[in-house]
C-alpha cells in the first residue's frame, strides 16, 4: 500500500496549476476479496475548482472518496492532500435523532473540543449559510429530506473545510428540493471556494455545478473523459435551458453510456 502524504509534497514544479487540494496518482484498489475497483485514477482537484465524478452505478466512485478522505487505504498509487481540513458529505445525512438541528451542526466543533461559545457560533453562521435559520431548535424528525440535508452540509461547514467531498448527497431527494440544494451548494463554493469533489448520477447536476467533470468507466473504474465547464458562476437555473448547456449534457451523456 501506499501511503499518503501531506501537502509537503507538492506535485511537479512543471505544473503551472493552482497547487491541488487532492492529487489522486494512479490510484489503484482492489480489495482482499479481489474485486479490482478502481484502476490507473490521476487527477487533481485544485482549491477554487469544483470537480463532479460521473460514472455507470459501482464503478468506485464512492471508493475514490473514502480514499481521497483516508476512511479506506489505496491499494496502489498515492493521494497528495493535506487531511487536516476535510468536509464531506455522504448520501444520508446522517443526522443524530436525538439531537436538534443546531445541536447536530456543533457537533463536528464539539468533537475538536472547541468552546461552547465557539461551537454555536461556527454553527448559527453554517446555520444561516444553508438557509435554516429559524429552524435551530427542530429536531431531525421535524424536517424535511432537502432540510436534512441542509444540516448536514452546515455541520460540515463548521469546520470551514478547504476540501468538500460530496458523495452524491442530493440523490435522495425531489427534483425541484435538489435544484434549490444545487443552488445552495454553489453558492457556497463561491463564497469558500474550497476544492470540491461531486460524485453523482446526474448529468445536469454535474454540468450545473462544475467546473470539470470526469467519466468513469465500469469497473475497474477508469478516467475515460474529462470535459471543462465553461458556464461561468453564478449559474442560475435558466442556464440548464441554453442550447450549449444541452449539448454539454450530451457529450457526458455519450461517454457515459459507452462506459
Ligand atoms: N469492502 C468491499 N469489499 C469488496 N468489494 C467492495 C467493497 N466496497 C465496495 N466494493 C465493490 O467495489 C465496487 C465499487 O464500489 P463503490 O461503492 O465505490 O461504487 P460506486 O461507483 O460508488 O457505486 P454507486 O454509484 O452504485 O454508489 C463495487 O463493485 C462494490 O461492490
């Protein structure tokens, strides 16, 4: 296995890139039953870049995160990134029952042993951030799958994460409730501006949100296509309606059913 290092290592001095906030170099994984999931995988995530994963259902897309994230060790190649500040957000919410909204969000500053006073306030501003505000005191059963989200994404963001992992966290949820979480999601990357990686399976999700999108092939998953985003930000939904936007659609859409 190889083992991961920190930003200390820097990618070659040739690259005249922003320097990666994730630098995946010829990830391989196959895990000890023997199921190869990942294959050859190089390719960096910048800070300010908000790169989407779209790949046929089991390709490693998810595997790719947990490596990226060091929850799962590569079996081949290496990851450059500095885990010291990682957000990431998983398909379910993952919320704690018994806890209400903001006491779900100070979760991550109370497991850091942050003071009180600093908890609540990293979670009142994430709070406001995703648009909760007013619903501190409900707890998860009160709210909605898109507001449940939405906490999910605050307690993240109280650790105001330089790299955001999103393992496809809007799946779930009715289309128009995902548009608005679209919306919110990119308005964050525009104020953050953290190196962001977005797996999913929507096509239009990716174009709405990105600035790259990759293709994955079936497993062993591959890099078979990379297409820049050129829309600039802010995107706002009509965007989804323009001639280019389609063919963009189109193109990833092509790649991905000969994956
Ligand atoms: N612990 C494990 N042991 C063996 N095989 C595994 C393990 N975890 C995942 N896999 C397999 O590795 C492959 C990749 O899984 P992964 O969850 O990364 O795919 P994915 O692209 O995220 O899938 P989906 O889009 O359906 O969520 C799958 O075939 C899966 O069955």
């Amino acid at each position: 296995m190889a083992t991961s290092s920190t930003m200390a290592r820097m990618p070659d001095e040739t690259d005249a890139k922003p320097a990666p906030g994730i630098s995946f170099r010829k990830i391989g994984m196959q895990f000890p039953d023997g199921t190869e999931a990942l294959r050859d995988v190089s390719f960096d995530v910048s800070k300010g870049e908000f790169v989407s994963v779209v790949g046929p259902s089991g390709c490693g897309k998810s595997t790719l995160l947990r490596i990226a994230s060091g929850l799962a060790p590569e079996s081949s190649g290496e990851v450059l990134v500095n885990r010291d500040n990682i957000g990431y957000v998983f398909q379910d919410a993952t919320l704690l029952e018994w806890r209400t909204a903001l006491k779900n969000v100070t979760l991550l500053g109370e497991l850091h042993g942050y003071s009180k006073a600093k908890q609540e306030a990293l979670a009142r501003e994430a709070i406001e951030l995703v648009g909760l505000k007013g619903f501190e005191n409900h707890y998860p059963k009160a709210l909605s799958g898109g507001m449940k989200m939405r906490v999910s994404l605050a307690r993240a963001l109280t650790m105001k994460p330089e790299i955001f992992l999103f393992d496809e966290p809007f799946g779930a949820v009715d289309e128009i409730t995902r548009e608005h979480l679209n919306d919110e999601t990119q308005r964050l990357f525009q104020k953050e501006r953290f190196a962001g990686l977005f797996i999913t399976h929507s096509i239009s999700e990716a174009v709405y949100m990105s600035t790259k999108i990759y293709v994955m092939s079936s497993r062993p998953g591959r890099i078979i296509a990379e297409f820049d985003v050129p829309f600039p930000y802010p995107r706002t939904q009509e965007i989804r309606y323009s001639p280019d936007f389609g063919v963009l659609c189109a193109q990833v859409s092509e790649k991905l059913r000969s994956a």
